[in-house]
C-alpha cells in the first residue's frame, strides 16, 4: 500500500508543476484533464501526509521510552501518546485502503433518476410525488441543478412516473444507492377510517448516458409525434409537441411532453432512452462477471425493498443498514445527508472487506 501511495504522490507533485508549465497552458483541454487528475488525487494525498507525520510522531515517542526514561510522569505521557498515535496509525491506515479502492468510473456523472408508484394504488402516487420532492430538496440543498424531463400525473393529484435530470459535482456517488423499493406506512389523505396503510414507490437511478458511451442507430428509432396532455387528461397543447420514441430492438418506449417546443422534447427523449440502453448493458455485464459475488452480497436488482418511512412512529428504516432514522421530517424535507453519508461507509467497507478477502484467497492459492 505504501509504494502505491508513493506512486500517487509524486504524480500529484508532477502534475501540479504541469500545470503551470506555458506550455500546458495553452491547451485548455489538457488543464481541464490534469486538474481532474489533480482533484481525484488530493484526498489521498493529503491523508497519506497526515499518516507520515503521525508515524513520524511515533517513531519520537518510542524513541523517548527506549531511552529509558526515568521520570515515571514523563514515561506515563510518553506511554500514553504512543497509545494514542497508534489508534491514530489504524484508522489512517483504514481511511487510506479505502481511497485506494477501485474508483467507480461513473461517480463522476450527472444521474436519470426515475420514480415510480408501486402496490397502493392512490396513495402510492402521492407517496411518489413525496419522493420526487425529498429527491429535487436534497438536490438544491447540495448546490445541484435539476430538471423534470417527464411526469406522468395520477387523478388525484400524485404522481405515476416522473423522471428527473440532475446535474452537478459527483452526483451519482452520492445517489448511487437509492435504487430500489422504498415502502411507506401512514395513514393515507383519503382514509377516512384512520387506518394505517401499507404503500410501495420504487427508484431508478442511472448515470446519464453522453453520446461518446452508446451510439443509436436512427434505423433502430421510431420515432412518432403527439399532443401533449396535463393532470386527468386536461389538454395543455393542441399542437403535436409531444414525442415518443421506440427502440425497435429492445422494445423501450420513452414519452416526452414537459417541454412546448417538439425538439426539446425530442432532445430529452433521446437522452432518456440512452441512458436506459447504457443501463441495460451494463447490467448484463455485471451479471455475467459478477453472477457469484452478487448472489453473496445482494443484486442491488430495483425489486429490492430498500427503506420504509413509517409516518406513525415518526420513524425511517434503512434495511442494508438496518439503523432507524427518527427525523423522518426533516428527511422528507432533503435532508438526506447523514443517511447517504452511512451508506457510502457501509459500503465501501463491504467492498475494502470483500477486497480482503479477495488478497487472501489469492494467497492461498499461491501457497
């Protein structure tokens, strides 16, 4: 581990001296690369100098007590800095495994994030629009940009599908691990009983698809124009604005009517619909190479149930953590933070164990 971070290191250095080389400077493109490259590195960088300042302290403190100090308040100090830098040198060392993790080459992207109204009928549908809104909150709160790029209304005022555009730094990273079912238990607007109801919503979320990773075949795409419509059937545009667009081979259809002008819609569509295909792809690729890992770690397959959000006891289940959040509030307002926070620490200590394992079956098999 450390002849790779020394490794890291020095790039780090060269590329800081790059880039403010005059001959660097005139490619925009390449200062735009390097300070990519720059940015990725830091983190690392900067706990590795804190880890060898912490070892260097340590080799003084061992050093004061192989002198054989005589002053017994001296040497308790001295025992107790050692205990203390050593419970540093072990954390360090962990945070620093875990940098050095294989970076996933999509947490960089901007996401397609889709929600959908599962088992529950009316309720299920507002329960989706809640998402949407706790999903678009958090997005703000992080400084991101987002865009309704489709909506599908239900007749009392929910939502049956709605797909989102976010865009901004490192967006899939943190999103990542909203896919899945998500369950909640309340007592619905429309129960007049006061029962507690049982609902289903389910999320998609895709790194969006740029035109360099999938190539569509126009040959591949019918192509259809419609009028567009609002909430219970309402018609908002008389002109056939709206656009559909079928993938003949795979079968997917994509509808989109938010925008008034045809080639937006087109435009968006379009960018639905690759993201999908990407999606799919890789899917079928992480099935093939992965079938035995995943059958021990989990699919991660959407049909997973995931979270609950239980209203009554003011009360929010993570089940991968299995760790109750009891500010249900305040999480349905966008404050995801401290919950997405867990989940990237959960899992990537999976995958830093997992990682372990992997070394030390590869051990034994060199044995």
């Amino acid at each position: 581990m450390l002849q790779e971070l020394k490794v890291l290191e020095d790039r780090f250095r060269q590329i800081t001296v790059l880039l403010s080389d005059p001959n660097i400077s005139s490619s925009p493109q390449k200062i735009k690369e390097l300070a990519r490259e720059r940015s990725e590195l830091e983190p690392v960088v900067r706990k590795y100098d804190e880890y060898k300042k912490v070892v260097q302290e340590l080799g003084e403190a061992e050093s004061i007590l192989s002198e054989g100090q005589s002053d017994p308040e001296l040497k308790r100090l001295a025992e107790a800095e050692l205990d203390r830098l050593r419970g540093k040198k072990d954390r360090l060392e962990e945070e620093l495994k875990r940098l050095l993790l294989p970076k996933d080459p999509n947490d960089e992207k901007n996401v397609i994030l889709e929600i959908r109204a599962g088992a529950g009928g009316d309720e299920a549908s507002l329960f989706a629009q809640d998402l949407l809104r706790m999903y678009t909150r958090y997005a703000e709160h992080k400084g991101w940009k987002w865009e309704l790029m489709d909506v599908s209304y239900s007749p009392i005022g929910g939502i049956k599908e709605a797909i989102v555009n976010i865009q901004g730094k490192r967006v899939y990273s943190f999103l990542k691990y909203e896919s899945g079912v998500h369950r909640v238990q309340r007592v619905p607007k429309t129960e007049a009983s006061g029962r507690i109801h049982t609902s289903t919503a389910t999320v998609a979320v895709l790194p969006e698809a740029e035109e360099i990773d999938l190539k569509l075949d126009p040959k591949d795409l019918k192509i259809e124009a419609f009028g567009a419509s609002g909430p219970g059937g309402q018609n908002v545009n008389r002109n056939y604005t709206a656009i559909r667009v079928t993938h003949r081979p795979s079968g997917i259809v994509v509808s989109c009517q938010d925008e008034k002008s045809q080639h937006r819609n087109r435009e968006k569509a379009l960018k639905i619909l690759r993201t999908r295909l990407l999606d799919i792809a890789r899917q079928e690729q992480m099935s093939r190479i992965s079938r035995d890992r995943r059958k021990q770690v989990g699919t991660g397959e959407r049909s997973e149930k995931i979270r609950t959000y239980n209203f009554p006891q003011s009360r929010i289940t993570d089940h991968r953590l299995n760790e109750n959040f009891h500010n249900v509030e305040s999480i349905m307002d966008g404050e995801l933070d401290e919950l997405i926070d867990k989940l990237v620490i959960h899992f990537q200590t999976r995958a830093l164990e997992e990682n372990r394992a992997g070394l030390s079956a590869d051990r034994q098999v060199e044995i």
